[in-house]
C-alpha cells in the first residue's frame, strides 16, 4: 500500500517539475551567438569579392540548394533566347508548407545584360537569408512563415555578352538585322585605341555622340547592328509600345520587341507569375526588380504620372527599404516614362505592390558625360567612359551593396509573417523524458491525467482510512 501511494506521488513530482523547469523554446530564443564575418560563411569557397557568370551563378545556386537543403528549391522557369534555364529559387522551411498559411516575395535580378550588380544583389539576399536561419530570430521567421521566390538572372544571355563581348549590352540576345542588310548582328562595338574600355566617340557626320567602333563589314557604317535584341524590360503587355516609353526602334536600347512578351524570358516570368503565383493563389505582399544605373526605388506607375490607388502603400513600404538603402523613393514615370514595364504589369494586373530598386551608380563615371572632352581617337573627341564601372561597383563593394538591400528586404517582409510573441504562444514546448511536447498537448493531456492520479490517490487515501478504521 505504501509503495503504490510512493509511485503516485513521485510520477506527479517528475510531471510538474518537467512543466515548471524545463519549459524551452527551441528555435526563437535569443541567439547571441559570436557573429561570423558575413563573407566568411559557410560556403567559403563563394567570396562577394567579383562578379559570377552564368555557369558559377547556376554552381552557386545548386551549391546552396546542397548546403540548405530543407530550405531551398530550385526550379527553372523557362529558357532564354540562347537555351539558358532561367532558374528560381523558392526558400523556405518546408516542414510548415501545409501548416502554414505563407505570405509570399517575389525579387528579380539582371533583366538588363550591363546591369551585374542587379545580379549579385538577389544572389546575396538569398545566401543572407539562408546562413541566417536559425542564427537570427527574425529571419528564422521569415523562413517559417513567408515563402521568398529569387530570380537572380532574367536575362543571362544578355549577362553574358555583356560579361565578355560588349559591355554596353542591355537587351536579350534574338538576332536583329538592324540596318536590314540580311545580315544579322554582324557589327558590335570594340576598343579600337586599346585602353581597355569601349568608350564613346564623336561621329562629325553625324553630329552624334556613338560607342566605340570598327567598320566590321566595310559597309562604311560603324557598329551598326549589335548583337540582339529586345529590352525585356519594355516587353510586358501593360501599357505596351506607348512610344514615350520605349521605342519601335530595334537599334534603339528600349526596343519593345514586335509585340507583348515576344521573348522567351519575359514568357518565363510571365508564365511562373501565372501558374507558381496567380493559380496557386499565393499572397504576395511585395516584389523587387533590381538594376542598376542611377540610386533610386521606383513604384508604379511608370506610363503615366498619375498616383495608383495604392500610392500610400507603396509609400509607406518604400520608405522602409529607403531607410536601410539610403536611395531616394520616387514614382517611376518622374525619373522618366516607361511603357510596357515589369512593376506597371504586376501591378496593373495583378495588383503586386512592386518595386523597382536601382542600387548602383558610379557617378565619376557618369560625371565624364557632362564634362570637356579632353581625349582624341584620331583627332575625333573621345570620352573614355566605363560603362561597366557605371553599371557596376568594385568587386569589393559588391557585399556592401548586397548588405543594405538585404536588411532592407528582410526588415519589410518582417511586416507580413506573425510576430514572435504570437508564435511562441503557439509554439512554447516542454521536454518530458528527452521528447519535446507541446504546452498546448500538454494542456489537452497531462493535466487531466495529473488530476487522474491526484484524485485516484485521494480516493485511495480515504478508502484506506476507512478500511483502517474498520480494523
Ligand atoms: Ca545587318
Ligand atoms: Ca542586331
Ligand atoms: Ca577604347
Ligand atoms: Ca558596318
Ligand atoms: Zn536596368
């Protein structure tokens, strides 16, 4: 009899106590962990210090698709021109998919060949958020509770030119015959003083202001028909060809192509929006274009100078990636219209608030356009502008601008998942004999089974004083 009131009492002992002290929250506690370097970790091999091109892009995207793997998938949405998968990322924790309602971003990189840094920026966001989960709470969250779609090349045919051909490249690459010879592509620009940049020199004939140059098919014309190609960034079918906007010029650089998504990579982005997004009825609280040329966040619309019905959203939520950016908020069409553009279709459409953020300019490079030509090819004006330090910082900064429109997407997809007091309320466990359980199972089970043992052991008590007193 005394043994049996022993093991009661000592099982309640163990249950309470285990609920009274050994109450852990395992994955939002406050790490204060000593902070790595953040170039320095883990994929040490992957240094921010230069620019990828396609093939270590795609290394590198499956490199972390190996290295977090219960975070990443990683998907292509179509091809471009040159065959090239047009690849997504999609990070998240995928233990919660079906538990889960996610909210959902959506950041897009190099639309524009010459625009690197457009690249890199989406590549390191997505590496910070991954090296950062279950580092820092908040990106924990982030990861639990949103899904982070990450297009880092839209354009990598373009990329790719750009990289190692014509650094002036900005479209796709579907040959045009510009000057209608029956010729296509037959004539790009080159260094023809050796100083190692394609600059800009002064046709007299002309009176205009062209790139550097040979006469490749001695047709007494000079880099008359470049490699491409459609600005994919005028190729939407919102506002389409307005002729403020772009240009139905194919030599021009805003060439809208023949007609709405005529190129497969706008058909990609298009196709992935509408069956990844639209069907599978995603919410998506914000999207991200980057490029590159001049330091501002653009939001729609960019046909018109007319506010959309939700400027105030687009304001409140721009000036939260101004603050971590340090770039100007300012509607796209007072930079300078454009038509057929990628935000005014997500937004237009689809009502995605949608930004377009340039993150860099080199502005000694920019200034050299407004200055005294002092150089000469030839006796004609030469102005020895590097069009890809304009688009492009030094490889050294490349982490440095990845940095701040890190913070930047990760401090406004901190409005759109719960907050941590309201998922450790859901969340809190207790360890029972090294097995996690939940205070909420807990509550369901352990108690009524505490007050079993408590009131079976109050009513042996009483049973045995009776029987005692019989005796
Ligand atoms: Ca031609
Ligand atoms: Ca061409
Ligand atoms: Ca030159
Ligand atoms: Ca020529
Ligand atoms: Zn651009």
């Amino acid at each position: 009899m005394a043994l049996t009131k022993s093991v009661s009492l000592l099982l309640s002992i163990i249950i309470i106590s285990a609920l009274l002290q050994n109450t852990i929250i395992p994955t939002y506690e406050n790490n204060n962990c000593d902070c790595y370097q953040e170039d320095e970790k883990p994929i040490a091999t992957w240094k921010w210090n230069r620019y990828f091109n396609y093939t270590e892009i795609v290394d590198f995207l499956r490199t972390l698709k190996e290295n977090y793997s219960d975070l990443v998938e990683l998907f292509s949405i179509g091809k471009s021109y040159e065959n090239r998968s047009i690849w997504a990322l999609r990070l998240t924790n995928r233990d919660y998919d079906e538990s889960v309602n996610k909210t959902t971003v959506v950041l897009i990189g190099g639309h524009h060949g010459r625009e690197y840094i457009s690249i890199m920026v989406p590549l390191y966001v997505a590496y910070q958020l991954l090296a950062n989960y279950n580092v820092d709470e908040n990106v924990t969250r982030l990861l639990d509770y949103m899904e982070i779609y990450i297009i880092p090349v839209l354009n990598p045919d373009g990329y790719m030119e750009a990289l190692y051909h014509n650094p002036w490249h900005r479209k796709n690459t579907r040959p045009i015959d510009e000057d209608g010879d029956g010729l296509y592509d037959e004539d790009c620009p080159e260094d023809i003083n050796g100083d190692g940049i394609i600059g800009l020199i002064y046709n007299n004939e002309t009176g205009m202001w062209e790139v550097e140059g040979f006469d490749n098919d001695n047709d007494s014309k000079i880099n008359e028909d470049w490699v491409g190609g459609v600005d994919l960034n005028r190729n939407y079918n919102f506002s389409w060809g307005y002729e403020w906007g772009a240009s139905s010029n194919p030599s021009d650089p805003t060439y809208h192509g023949p007609y709405p998504f005529s190129e497969p990579e706008t058909q990609a982005f298009r196709d992935f929006i509408i069956h990844e997004i639209i069907e599978k009825e995603k919410n998506v609280t914000f999207a991200i274009s980057y490029h590159s040329g001049i330091e501002a966040i653009l939001y729609p619309w960019g046909y018109t100078g007319q506010t959309p019905p939700d400027n105030d959203t687009f304001i409140s939520l721009g000036k939260i990636i101004e603050k971590y950016t340090g770039y100007p908020l300012i509607q796209a069409n007072q930079l300078y219209p454009v038509s057929g553009e990628w935000g005014d279709w997500l937004y237009g459409l689809f009502g995605i608030i949608s930004f377009t953020v340039e993150v860099f300019v080199n502005y000694t490079e920019k200034a050299k356009l407004y200055t005294e030509v002092e150089k000469y090819i030839n006796g004609t004006p030469y102005i020895d502008i590097n069009i890809t330090a304009y688009f492009n910082p030094i490889g050294s900064l490349i982490s440095k601008i990845g940095r701040k429109n890190y913070l930047a997407v990760k401090n406004l997809a901190l409005l759109f998942v719960p907050k941590i007091e309201e998922i450790l309320e859901n969340k809190s466990v207790i360890v029972i004999f090294g097995y996690p359980i939940p205070i909420s199972v807990l509550v369901d089970f352990t108690l009524p089974f505490i007050s079993a043992i408590l009131f079976a052991t109050i009513v042996f008590i009483i049973l045995k004083k009776r029987i005692e007193r019989r005796y």
